[in-house]
C-alpha cells in the first residue's frame, strides 16, 4: 500500500464533511449531548439519595461524587453510536464509493468520524461536569490531576470509537450498526461501577464488572478527581485497556474498509 | 497499437461473485484521448468491470494497466490518474453541491483559493450556480448526476470513468452530458463509458466493445460493428391484399410477408434509391398504408451478435403515412 502524502490535510478534510453532517442535524448532536446531561441530573438529583441511603451514606460517602466520574464514562460510551452508524451509513453510499477511487490518505474517512466524535464528546463532558458542579459535584483534583483526566477521557474516547466504528462496519446497515454497538454504548457502563460500588452488586455480575475495562477506568478517574483510594496498578491498567481496545478497532475497522478494494 | 499511447489495457479480465462468473475474460484496448463505450444489457458485467479497472475491486485475474500503471501494483498510482462516475450517485447528500466540489478541491490539494475558483467554475460549466447553496439531497436526479461529473473533473483526471452516464436523463439533459464529454476528450482526456443505449455508443465512441454475459461478442468502430449486421431496407405495409400484390409485383426485389401484408425492399437509405423505389410505387399509382426507412445501426449488430434483441428502442427512422 503506497501512502498519500497529504495524510493531515486529507483527515482534516474528512473532519470537516463530518462536523458539517453533525451541524446538517443539529437535533442529533444536541440529543447526544443532552442525554447525558439528563443522566446525569436524573440519577444525581432524583436517584441520588435513594442510592446513597442504601449505599451507606452519612459517613462521609458522597454519592454525587462517586457518580460523576461514572456518568462522564458513560457519556463517552454513549456517544459512540453516531459515529459508528455514521460510518456504517458512508459506506452504503456511493460517496466512499469515490473516495475510494481516489488517492487520498486511506485512513482518512474514518479517522475523520473518530476526530468528529472527539470533539463532540469534549463538548458533552464540559457540559456534564459542569451540571454536576452546578448541583453539588466537588472535586478536589490539582490543575496537573485535571489535566490527566483529560488526557485519560480522550484517550478512552478515541479507543471506544474505533471500536465501535469496527463493530458498526460488520454490519451492512446503519440500523444493524446501531445495534450491534448498543452493548458497548449501554450495557457495559451499566455492568461496571458507574452506579453502585461493586462490594453491593451480586457476586456474578460484580465479577464480571470486576474485570471489566470500565471499572478500571473509572477507578482511576475517580482517583484523579476526587482522591479516591485506587491500586497503584490500576492507572496503568486503564491506559493498557485503552491502548488494546484502539489498536484493535482501529485494526479492525481500516481492514472492514479496505476489504475488496485494490491494496 | 503502440502499447504507451493506451490509456487502458486489459488482457484475460476475470471476476465471479461466489460461483457466478461475472466477467469471464475480457481484453480491452484503450488509446489515450479517445471515447472507449463498453455497451451491454442488464447485468452483462459492465459495472463490474468499471469498478475493477477503477480500483474499487479487485479482480481474480488478468493483466491490468491504466495510465500506464500496473493496476495490481500500484492502485494508488492509477487512482491519481483517474476520475470516476459511477452508476449510483456519488454525491454528499448532507453537503451543498458547493461544498461537495470544495471537498474534492481539498483532497486533490489545490489550496483555499484556488478550490474555491475552480467550484464555482464548475457550478458555472454545469448549470449548478443557482442549486450550488443548495443541499445536494434535495437535487433532482439529472442535477445530481452533472453534480457527480462535475466533482469527478475537480482534478483534471487524464482518465474518465463514466458508467451510464445518462441513464434517467431526460434528451435534453443527455444531448448536454453527450456534449460535455464531447469537450472533455477534445481536450485530450480518454474516456470509458457504459451505456445500454446503442445510440449512445454509436454517438459518441470511437471504439465500441459489447459485453453480454460477461464476454465481448463483438469489438470495433461503430461502422465496423455496423457491417456485421443485415443490410438496410425500405418497409412498406398495406391494408389491402390488392396493393400490396401490385407492389409485389413492381418491386421484385422486396422480399414478402404475405400475412402482415409486408414488404421489405432492400436499400442504402440514400435518398435517389428511396425516390427509385417511390415511383415506381407511384407509377402504379399504388397505395400503401405505412413507409419505413431502415438504415443498419447497433440494434441490428446488437441483435445479430447477441441474438437478442436490444431494449428501449425504435427502429422507425421516416414514417410517413
Ligand atoms: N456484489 C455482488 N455480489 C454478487 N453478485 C454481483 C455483485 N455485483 C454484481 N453482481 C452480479 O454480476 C452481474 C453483473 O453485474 P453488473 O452490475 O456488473 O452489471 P451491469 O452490466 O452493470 O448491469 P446494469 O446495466 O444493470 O447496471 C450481475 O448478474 C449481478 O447480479
Ligand atoms: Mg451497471
């Protein structure tokens, strides 16, 4: 495979066509962003002190804190499915039809998904953290703590979305994209501590949430943020996690891509 | 054929989804800055074959070379020589017909300005300025096809892809298209084009192959093709059996179909042979119900090298009645 020389400007391309769709539809990206906005209050402000009760709240155990990072995970999972149907409905078009008959950057027209979707989910995190702060949310985290978690949330974002581009790209229709990527977008926040600590879950789940890449990466969210107790092992774990999940979508979805065309 | 002026040369293409064969051998020739037409029916292969020579599949064997370039080895090579309209739209339905030029303009790397200059060219050449705010979503089938040409020129390809090019054009819109590629190869540009519209070929290209079932039957220039088929021929038809016995009669050459009351009078289609054959008709003051002029176009070698007939098409060329 020969490679174009213009790889910056040809993904630059490709992020453009797709912030321009996102702003064609102004009603998806604003229900992408809202929703997890609207998680956010519903379970802070409404489940919130049922949870914390039954979770043994009063003795110091602040459940809004213990939320956020959850939910902040959760919206990353959540905005995936866009870019994953997004990708999966270019390739039924006759659009990528011509682009790949040209001499761009291959990777382009995917990574161009992946960079939209970044930035969307930047938009949507400033959003959660800042309704969370509005009702009560307190990190204590420095300005170099925030900083890694920053760097943490954009790496799990571009890892999850590659992935979920790969899962979407094995199906041949955007609503079978959508609903392959439905376990990964919603299930596994869910199966993980987003919600409750895994000491109260059942001893099936709460293994599974155990080992699950989330929980890892919440942990360690958790413990940039607010200062929570975390396993010196764990922070490395979630990057490891982060790095394997992108390599292999990112692997997976140019190879779904390219297949059948000339090398 | 001296091998570096063509622009296109195939030798021993094959391709089969699963076991259905698709293509099943097929040589072709291209000379640089001609129209080359690969004409065929429904389902003879001829996207297929687009698609292959266009990098966008692979083929399963056969020597490949566009642009010079050995299509196996170097796609990235060919794909910069190249422009291609496919069958199917290949518009962005969510960008206006503006933004899907400056798009290409970017990714042919032309620079702000000049993407923009040569957008708004284009919009110009193909009547878009007036749609060009437009979202290309809300096109009308014929705009969004000089769309879809429009951005496949973006980059001054050498080789032009065109797979029926004006297949739901109204004639209007197809007179135009027919132009337009008219001026493309004038400027030194090589075409290939497919088309089911016999006319088509006959109209534009230099060369025709016809593919049926994935094979060329037959592989020329339009008058050599043309040879291939039946001679021309006056029809005549008659109501009334009298008549047309009398213009049996005077007309010994015209073979009979003594059940539909007709004749068929072989002839060049040049107008002194169809005066001959008039007076004499006149001279014996017969009456005939319906005249035919039928000169040998590509329905006839069509039908005599497929021994089908051709689709959407009339042979009437002069009726009179
Ligand atoms: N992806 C595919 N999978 C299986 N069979 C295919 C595929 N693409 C094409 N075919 C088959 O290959 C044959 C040739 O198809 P192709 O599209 O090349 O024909 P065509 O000459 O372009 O026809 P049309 O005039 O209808 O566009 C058809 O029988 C078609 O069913
Ligand atoms: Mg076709």
């Amino acid at each position: 495979m020969s490679i174009s020389s213009y790889p910056m400007a040809d993904t630059a391309t490709m992020l453009r066509r797709n912030l321009r769709h996102a702003l064609r539809y102004p009603g998806l990206s604003l229900g992408a962003l809202g929703m997890p906005v609207i998680m956010m209050l519903l379970f802070g402000l409404i489940f919130g002190d049922t949870f914390a009760a039954g979770l043994g709240g009063g003795n110091g155990f602040d459940y809004l804190d213990f939320l956020t990072p959850g939910i902040l995970l959760m919206s990353i999972a959540s905005g995936t499915m866009s870019p994953a149907v997004g990708a999966a409905m270019d390739m039924s078009e006759g659009i990528v039809a011509r682009f790949r008959t040209m001499a761009i950057f291959r990777p382009a027209v995917l990574t161009g998904h992946v960079l939209g979707n970044v930035l969307l989910t930047i938009v949507s995190l400033a959003l959660v953290i800042g309704f969370a702060v509005l009702i009560g949310f307190r990190p204590n985290a420095s300005a170099g703590e925030w900083i890694l978690a920053a760097g943490l949330m954009i790496a799990v974002t571009v890892s999850l979305t590659w992935f979920a581009i790969a899962l979407g790209l094995t199906s041949k229709t955007p609503e079978g994209a959508s609903n392959i990527v439905l376990p990964i977008s919603l299930l596994l926040p869910f199966l993980s501590n987003t919600f409750i600590p895994l000491e109260s879950m059942p001893s099936g789940i709460r293994w599974f949430a155990e080992y699950q890449p989330f929980t890892a990466i919440i942990d360690t969210l958790r413990h940039l943020l607010l200062g929570a107790p975390m396993d010196s092992g764990t922070g490395w774990l979630a990057l490891a996690w982060c790095l394997a999940i992108a390599l292999v979508g990112y692997f997976w979805a140019q190879k779904s891509y390219n297949k059948g065309t000339a090398a | 054929m001296n091998s570096s002026s063509l622009a296109i040369d195939v030798a021993g293409l094959r391709k089969s989804y699963g076991d259905k064969l698709v293509l099943d051998g097929i040589d072709l020739k291209v000379a640089e800055g001609t129209i080359f037409s690969l004409l065929g029916p429904n389902g003879a292969g001829k996207t297929t074959a687009v698609q292959i020579l266009s990098t966008l599949i692979t083929a399963d064997a056969g020597e490949i070379r566009v642009a010079g370039h050995d299509l196996h080895r170097d796609p990235e090579a060919v794909r910069a020589a190249i422009g291609v309209t496919g069958q199917f739209s290949a518009v962005d339905g969510l960008l206006t017909g503006e933004e899907n030029l400056v798009m290409m303009a970017d990714l042919h790397h032309l620079g702000r300005r000049e993407a923009r200059r040569r957008a708004a060219e284009l919009l110009e050449r193909f009547d878009l300025v007036e749609a060009g705010k437009k979202l290309a979503m809300t096109y009308s089938g014929g705009m969004k096809r000089r769309l879809d040409l429009a951005m496949t020129l973006v980059g001054n390809p050498r080789i032009i892809f065109l797979d029926e090019p004006t297949t739901g054009l109204d004639p209007r819109s197809r007179h135009s298209m027919w132009q337009l590629v008219r001026e493309l190869v004038a400027g030194g540009v090589t075409v290939l084009l497919t088309t089911q519209y016999l006319e088509e070929a006959d109209e534009l290209a230099d060369r025709i192959a016809v593919l049926d079932h994935g094979q060329l039957v037959a592989q020329g220039t339009p008058a050599e093709l043309k040879r291939l088929a039946p001679g021309g021929h006056i029809r005549l038809r008659f109501t009334a059996p009298d008549q047309f016995a009398a213009a049996a009669q005077v007309l010994p050459s015209a073979s009979r179909d003594d059940e539909s009351l007709v004749l068929q009078v072989p002839n060049d289609g040049s107008v002194q042979s169809l005066r001959a054959v008039l007076a004499r008709i006149d001279d014996a003051r017969i009456e005939v119900d319906e005249l035919t002029v039928h000169t040998p176009d590509l329905d006839d070698v069509f039908f005599a090298v497929t021994g089908q007939p051709a689709t959407n098409h009339t042979d009437e060329k002069v009726t009179s009645r």
